[in-house]
C-alpha cells in the first residue's frame, strides 16, 4: 500500500470543489475589482468571503495537482502577473517557489502570507512545518485577519467593507469554535487515526491525539504496516479518517480491522468549517 499517494488521490477527488471556489470567475467583474490569486482552494474559498463582489479570485494550484508536490509553471505565474495581491498559506512548497519566481518580474504585486502569527507545528511532515494550517478554525481566524490587511492595504477604498466582512466571518469562526469546544470537550486526551496527518492543527485546537497511518514513506511494508497498526490498536484511536478516493477501500479495511468507524475527509474542500464540523460530529458520535 501507498500511504503517501493518498494526497495525489484525494486532490483528484476534491477537483470539482476546488474548481468551484476557484475556477471559474462566477463573481461579476467590477471594472475596479481587486484581481487576487489563492495557492489554494480554502484560501480562494476565504478570499471570495472576505473580499465579496469587490474581488476576482483565481485559484494557482490546478485541478489534480498535489498541494505539497506541485511544481508550478508558466500557468501560475501568469495568473500571478494579473493579480494585485498574492495569498499563500506560506507553507506549501509550491508556494515558496512561486514566491521566488516572481519577486524579481512582479515588483508591485503585494505576496501576502496568511502564516504570520500562527504557531506551527512540527514533526508531522519531516522536518518541514505541518502545511495543513487552514484546517483549524483558530487558525482560520488569523489567517483571515492577515487577509483583509492585505486587502485593506491594496484597496483603502474598500477598507469599510472588507473589514465588516471579516467581522461576519469572524462571527461564523467564533461560533464554530464553541461548537467544537464543547463538542470534543469530552474527549480530551483521545486519538483518531488518519490515512494523512491533514488534522493536526485541530488535534491540537481540542487537545486530540491524531495518529498518522503511515509514519513517513518506508514503512510501507507488509510486516512495517502490521507493526505500524499494532501500535495504533494500542493508542485506541476513535475513528479513521481518510480522503475521498480510492483510498477508502484500503482505509475502510484497516479501520474494519482496528474495529473503529471510517469517515472521509477532504483537506482540499474549500468549505473547511464544514469539513471540520463533520471530522468533530463523528468522533462525538464514535464509542
Ligand atoms: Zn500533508
């Protein structure tokens, strides 16, 4: 098994929410609409609320790309050229590079990184930061707030309305956030398992142990991954969550085998709350 193919194959499966958000320009196009570009699907996701009828998102990682292992091309950096402000998570790869390319041909565009002020978390990806920051609704909250300071800076004329957006959201965070609170209160100190280690942040948000199926690609093995499930068994995980796709008959295999439920999870959704709400929903209602 390929525990680490899991993102190619959930990316695949998350394209037609992706291109939702992202794809096409639904909003109609003010003449002085602000042109953003989003690494990702829940960053165009959180642009499109934020910035409402004032801006026109386009969306850099393409259908079927995998987020932490898509080189960008020319593609990307055309759509940078006609963007006035670029969101990253300022965790991905991609996004790094992207950075570098066009610091030197883009000199006015404004590259904002929605990480600042977030505390990373380290030890789930190699040595690089966890990337899978949108997936926290605390994190959320500082990420939107670095946003509308960007767009406040590049559009001071509609400053009012960015921030009075960003207030509505702000409200839908808050309340998502006790309903979590609440909802996992009682489950503190309790694990879940994950095909890929995509909840870490929301681990961390309700003091949840998330335990990865896999730990790095070597140990892939039969005998490797029969160790590795011994030692899960022993962590009592509470549910499985695994991405949409293929995947799923392997995940629903082991998690028949652990003897606890399987949910799917889409870190690439672009309706993030929703995503988070359901992963809380089913460890609620798990025994
Ligand atoms: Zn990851």
């Amino acid at each position: 098994m390929s525990l680490p193919a899991s993102i190619r194959i959930f990316a695949v499966a998350a394209l037609s929410l992706i291109i939702t958000a992202c794809g096409s320009p639904k909003k109609k196009q003010h003449r002085d609409s602000l042109h953003v570009a989003a690494g990702i699907g829940p960053v165009a996701a959180m642009a499109e609320r934020i910035g409402g009828d004032s801006v026109t998102v386009e969306c850099l990682l393409p259908s079927g790309a995998n987020p932490e292992e898509f080189d960008p091309g020319t593609k990307a950096l055309r759509q940078l050229s006609r963007s006035e402000i670029y969101f990253s998570t300022g965790t991905l790869p991609f996004e790094h590079r992207l950075a570098s390319g066009f610091s030197g041909n883009l000199p006015d565009m404004l590259a904002a990184d929605l990480s600042n002020g977030l505390e990373m978390i380290y030890g789930t990806h190699g040595d690089e930061p966890d990337p899978h920051t949108w997936m926290s609704v605390r994190n959320l909250a500082v990420m939107a707030a670095n946003m509308t300071q960007a767009l406040c800076e590049a559009r001071p004329s509609a400053a009012t309305y960015f921030r009075s957006r960003l207030e509505s959201y702000n409200r839908e965070l808050a309340a998502a956030d006790s309903a979590l609170t609440s909802q996992l209160a009682p489950l503190a100190g309790e694990a879940f398992a994950v095909g890929h280690p995509s909840l870490s942040y929301m681990a961390r948000d309700y003091s949840l142990r998330q335990i990865p199926l896999s730990e790095g690609t070597k140990e892939n093995s039969a005998k490797g991954m029969r160790m590795r499930i011994d030692s899960i068994r022993a962590a009592h995980p509470r549910v499985l969550f695994a991405e949409p796709g293929t995947e799923n008959d392997m995940a629903r295999e082991m998690a028949a085998d652990l003897g606890i439920p399987m949910m799917t999870i889409d870190a690439m959704n672009p309706d993030v709350l929703t995503q988070l709400k359901n992963a809380a929903a089913s460890l609620a209602a798990s025994e």
